[in-house]
C-alpha cells in the first residue's frame, strides 16, 4: 500500500469510529455504515457535513438556483439528519 493508500483507509476508519460513537448504531437501531457516507464531506465529534447539492427550484414566479448540504448531528444517542439551505440565486 502507499501513502496515498494508507491515508484513504485511515480516514476511512476515522470516519467510521465517528459514525459508531453513536448508541443507536452499536445497539443496531440504526445502520452499522453512513448510508449517505460516501457524499461525506468533513466531521468532527458529534457533527457530519455532506457535499452540498444545488438544485433548480420554482418560488415566487421565479426559478432560483438553491443550495443545500445534508448535515447530521449526534442527539440523544442517535444521528439525526438536517438539511441547511446554503443560499439561493435568481436564475436570469
């Protein structure tokens, strides 16, 4: 393995010793792997960001461009999953 390899899987196993601190994941009440693991983006003790998506959406008569990054917080034991709105543009 090199390096880059070594590196790959340390984060890897980081990110999954993040995902476990959870209780709801050890007792198996939720999933043993991040369903949406592979749009992660960084996190830290009891907090993960996603890779944000930009989507075209229709408000007030006008098309805007919205962006959203899928964000999940450790509450009570178990990771719940919350949705920021970054920012929106007018589509010209």
């Amino acid at each position: 393995m090199d390096i880059a390899g070594a590196e790959v899987l340390r984060q890897r196993i980081a990110q999954q010793e993040n995902w476990r601190q959870a209780r709801a994941v050890r007792v198996g009440s939720q999933p043993s792997f991040d369903p949406d693991g592979h749009a992660l983006e960084s996190f830290r003790s009891g907090v993960r960001y996603y890779r944000s998506q930009q989507r075209l959406e229709w408000h007030d008569g006008r098309h805007e461009t919205v962006t959203r990054t899928l964000c999940k917080r450790l509450i009570d034991g178990a990771w719940e999953a919350d949705v920021v709105v970054e920012g929106s543009r007018l589509v010209a």
